[in-house]
C-alpha cells in the first residue's frame, strides 16, 4: 500500500486531535461528594446523571458517597472530591484549620424530614435523653450539629454514637442506641413502618438558617471556575427536572433506596423545599448563613469564622435545560 506524505500529515492530525479530547474530557469530570446515600443531594446528583444533564453542559461527573457530612469534608479537604454537598459549619470550622473553601451555592434554608427519633415501644421523651446514647452518622456531620443544638437548647446531655449514615436506623431498630437522630426518607420510613417515633422535629423546631450548600476548595474554584458553574448549572437543572416531573421524581426516590412509593412521594415534598435560586448574594444570604454559625457554636463547635469569609458570590446556578 502507498503512503503519501498526505496520509501521515492526516494520520498525526488525527491522532493530535484526539489525545487533545481525551485531555480535555479528563480535565472536565468533576467529583461530586455525596454526605450519604438515602437523602436528597444523592436523589438530585443522581437525577442529573440519569437525565444527561452534565453531558449538556459538556462535563463528566463521578459520584461518591460517604458514611457523613465530615467524611465528605475530609475528602475535598483531601483532594478526593472537588464539589460536595454539606453542612456550611464545616467550612467556617474548616478555614480556622486551613481548610480554605467557600459555600458556592445555597442549597437549603432547614433540616427538612430530620427528626430525633425513638422506638415506637419506648417512652422516652427528650428531657429523658440525659445520660443516654444518640446516634448519628459522624462528627462533625450536620447530624452532629443537631444533636449539639438539642443538648444546649433542652439543656441535656448525652452521648453522641457516631454509626454512619447507612448506620442510623439499624442501630435505633436493634437498640444499640436509645434515639437517633434521623434524616428523610428513612425517618418517614420507619415512622410509617410504626418501628420508631419522632421526639423532635427538628424541620419545626430549629430556626431557618442557611443549613447546607454546595461547596469547593477555593484553590479548585481559582483552576476551573468554568466547571464549577457547569456543575452548579446541571445540579440545579436536576432540582428543577424534579419540580417538574413529579411521577418519574417520586419513581427514582423509589428505585435508589427501595422504599414504598409512598414513602418516596413524602421525600419528594421534602424536595420542593429546597432552594431553586443557589444565588450566594445578598444581605439575606449572609444573615441565613451566619444564624447557622450561631447554632452551631452554641451548639459547642468552636474557632468559626464569620459568614462573609466563607461566601461566594462568583456563581449564581442556570439550570441546565431538560
């Protein structure tokens, strides 16, 4: 066979140009970390994959999930996530550590469907948790924090039993622990199941405040802004997916974490709670934020930096269309 100067020019063209897109394909996967698996920014990372919407934008995604909000922390600290989902105290106790991430995105303004739970057959109440044993998924973990803020507003002490987050319900059903502190759908499940009760609702009970947010390392945000706002485009296109298409919504709720359809339909109105906007800005944003360090210090964490040096204000999400 002839091989002319033309082929060979043709042929390194070639192979140019496709080293050059499997270098940037691999420039553009972000790492999404994921606090646990049954809970909402799974349902929503999840609803993003399945309906292409980081193929929309242009970018790969690979989901990780952990046992908890600090283990999640912990791997963006660590390099092994570069975008999570999580308790904004996290970030201002991170900073102090030298930790230095932002809260890109406003993802929810409250605990919606956590709850501190106990046997049904127990009769426990929460003044009776003093001197007994709470679970919760990790230190530090916004689970944490709430069992913290339960202890310094009903004046109680007990211990924390950090079981991860696949550990909750396991560990309150076999009375490893006396209460848990429960986040949904598992908390609607085994309240449906007549297995366990609620003691506090914590979505009543704890002033609104801006509870949890997507976040990166500042360093990540300086390299590729562009993938961030990509990934904040297709995560919050996901949201919006959901919003709009409640039967195929509740289905996946259903499938993910093999519960009843109508346990899934009760997770999807905890959906709906969550904020549409991401927006960072605005005197508003900051007061959420900071009522939240507040809660959280009172709650015993300690060395927080202000709201204003963990906020950014360089994206603002545009949900990928569906």
């Amino acid at each position: 066979m002839k091989i002319t100067r033309r082929h060979i020019l043709a042929t390194i063209t070639l192979a140019t140009t496709l080293g050059a897109t499997s270098m940037a394909q691999a420039a553009d996967k972000v790492r999404i970390g994921l606090p646990t698996k049954t809970y909402w920014p799974t349902t929503i990372a999840e609803t993003a994959v399945r309906q292409k919407l980081f193929e929309k934008e242009g970018i790969a995604a690979e989901l990780t999930i952990y046992r908890g909000g600090a283990e999640t922390f912990e791997a963006m600290a660590a390099g092994a996530a570069d975008v999570i989902l999580d308790a904004t105290s996290l970030v201002s106790a991170g900073r102090k550590k030298g930790v230095n991430s932002k809260v890109l995105a406003n993802a929810a303004m409250g605990y919606y469907g956590w709850q501190l739970m106990t046997l049904s057959k127990s009769t426990l109440g929460v003044k009776d948790l003093n001197g007994k044993k709470v679970a919760i998924t990790s230190a530090g973990s916004g689970s944490d924090l709430l069992a913290l803020w339960t202890q310094q507003d009903k004046k109680i002490e007990f211990t924390r039993v950090p079981v991860g987050g696949g550990g909750l319900v396991p560990n309150l059903l076999a009375g490893n622990v006396d209460a848990a502190v429960v986040y949904s759908p598992l908390s609607f499940q085994i309240s449906k199941s007549g297995e366990a009760r609620t003691i506090l609702d914590f979505s009543k009970e704890v002033p609104p405040n801006l509870a949890a947010g997507w976040i990166a390392l500042d360093k990540y945000v300086q390299e590729k802004p562009q993938l961030v706002q990509k990934t904040l485009n297709a995560l919050y296109g996901a949201l919006m997916y959901m919003r709009a298409n409640k039967d195929a919504s509740v289905k996946l709720i259903t499938e993910l974490y093999e519960i009843p359809a109508e346990i899934a339909a009760l997770e999807y109105e905890t959906i709906m709670k969550l904020e549409t906007d991401g927006s960072m800005d605005g005197p508003k944003i900051a007061e959420q934020l900071q009522l939240a360090l507040d809660m959280a210090k009172a709650g015993g964490m300690k060395d927080l930096v202000p709201a204003a040096e963990i906020i950014s204000t360089q994206f603002k999400p545009v949900p990928t269309k569906f």
